[in-house]
C-alpha cells in the first residue's frame, strides 16, 4: 500500500507535469510589467524586435497567442477566463516591449493576436 507521503509527491508531480504544458498557465515570476526583451520596439528595429519577441514567446509557451494556434475558447467555456488572462498577460508584455509612443496606437487591441497583426 502506498503512504500518503509517496501519494503526495506523485500528485504533485502530476501538477507540476501538467502545468508545463498548460499555455494558460502564468508563472509566479511573470507579472503585466514583465520584460519580455531587453531592445524595445522604436519602428525601424522591427524584424529584430519581432524575432527577439517570438523567440521568448515561444520560451514561455505562448506564442500560440500571437501567431493563432492558441485560439479563445467559447465565451461561455470553462477555459474562457484562463485564456483571457493568459491572453492579456501576453499583450501587456507585448505593449511594454515597444517605446511608449508606439505602444499607445496598440493599447486598445483586442488581443495579442489582434496586435500583433496590426504591427505587420
């Protein structure tokens, strides 16, 4: 019979595995004035800037909100309000990557996706 103690070390094991794949999940150190990259967005860096963001993006599993392959759930869904965070989270990274007289023609943008596109 297994002890309470080796039962808690596999749940928590189990936690710990499924929250390293949950791309809502939002990390105790990762707050909306987070630095995602130390070069921010003045206009003619953009390609750079734009590699810089995907690549740390990607670092933290969510890229898949700014290039769409994590799409919002139905509103009336239990993952909505997840997503939703996890979603501004990633566009208040986004709009403090860029100098301030770019970030606030954005700061209006629906999602990251949203902003993302517009910045194309």
């Amino acid at each position: 019979m297994m002890s309470p103690d080796d039962l808690a070390k596999i749940l928590a094991a189990i936690t710990t595995k499924s929250n390293e794949t949950d791309p809502y999940q939002i990390h105790s150190s990762e707050a909306p004035g987070f630095r995602l990259v130390s070069v921010p967005l003045k206009g003619p860096n953009y390609i750079y800037w734009s590699r810089a963001v995907q690549i740390a993006l990607r670092a933290k599993k969510k890229l898949g909100f700014v290039n769409g392959t994590i799409k919002a759930p139905e509103p009336d869904s239990d993952d909505y309000e997840k997503w939703a965070t996890a979603d501004s989270m990633v566009v208040s990274w986004l709009l403090n990557a860029m100098s301030k007289d770019i970030s606030d023609a954005f700061v209006f943008s629906k999602s990251a996706k949203a902003l993302w596109d517009e910045l194309k």
